[in-house]
C-alpha cells in the first residue's frame, strides 16, 4: 500500500510538474514577434550573385571552345589507338574541367548564402523580430521585411 501512494505521488508530482513547465513555454511565447523574407527577391537583386552566373557562363563557354579543339584534334588522329588515348586524355581533363566549375560557383553561392544570412539576421534583431521565416513557407501572418533588407544586400 505504501508502495502505491508513493509511486501516484511521484506521478502526480510529475505530471504537475511537466504541465507547469508546458504552460510557461507557451505562454512566454505569446509576445513573439514574426517577421517574412522573400528570399528569391533578394537572390535577384545580388550583384554577387549575377556576378558568380556570369562568371560560371564564361567558364561554360571556355570549355565549350576547348571541347571543339578536343574534338578537331581528335578527329585528326588516323589510328584507332590515337584517338582512344586522347578520348581518355581529354575526357579525363574534361571532368577535371566541370568540377572546378561546379566547385567555384558552389563556393561563390555558400558566400552568398552566408551574405544573406547575416544580413536577414542583422536587419531582424536591429527590428525587434523573434523568428523569421522565408515567405513562401509561411502560410499566413508575420511582417514582410524584405524591403529593409535590400539595401544590406550585396
């Protein structure tokens, strides 16, 4: 009997415990401030961003041109043997080639990403906001601050 009073106290105390706390989250929660980004807005007004497409397109025509040298010259080589060994030759730089392509343009979109970040942030808790959320993943509510942040954006 004692057994049993003990172990209902010690689960009265805990689930009054665990509510109390539950209701002292929510209700400390109820003051927040929300704000939106629309994030593909500021995507398209970054400079470094145009900057790093255009870059990678200047790359991607490089490679085009020096795809069509690989090709000529490939195409020269009388033997089957010649043109297998520079197919793996100039296949081999090729992959070399798009890699060092891909890695630059996904370092320059880390940078950016990272830019906005701290720009989104910044702009924020300098407005007062709790929690900000990228606009089209919020169904409704919340203050769009998307203007304020263009000016920050590079």
């Amino acid at each position: 009997m004692k057994k049993t009073l003990t172990a209902i106290f010690i689960f009265a105390f805990a689930f009054g415990l665990g509510f109390g706390l539950n209701n002292v989250a929510f209700s400390s929660m109820g003051n927040l401030k929300v704000a939106t980004v629309n994030v593909p807005k500021l995507l398209v007004a970054s400079k470094t961003l145009k900057a790093a497409q255009d870059a990678r397109d200047k790359q991607t025509q490089e490679m085009l041109k020096w795809y069509s040298t690989a090709s000529a010259d490939i195409a020269k080589q009388s033997t089957a043997q010649g043109k297998q060994a520079l197919v793996k030759k100039y296949e081999a730089q090729l992959d070399v080639k798009k890699k060092a392509i891909k890695d630059s343009y996904s370092k320059k979109v880390a940078e950016i990403d990272a830019q906005l970040n701290s720009a989104i942030t910044t702009r924020a808790k300098a407005m007062g906001y709790d929690l900000v959320f990228r606009k089209e993943s919020l169904l409704f509510g919340g203050t769009d601050i998307t203007t304020s942040i263009l000016p920050l954006v590079k």
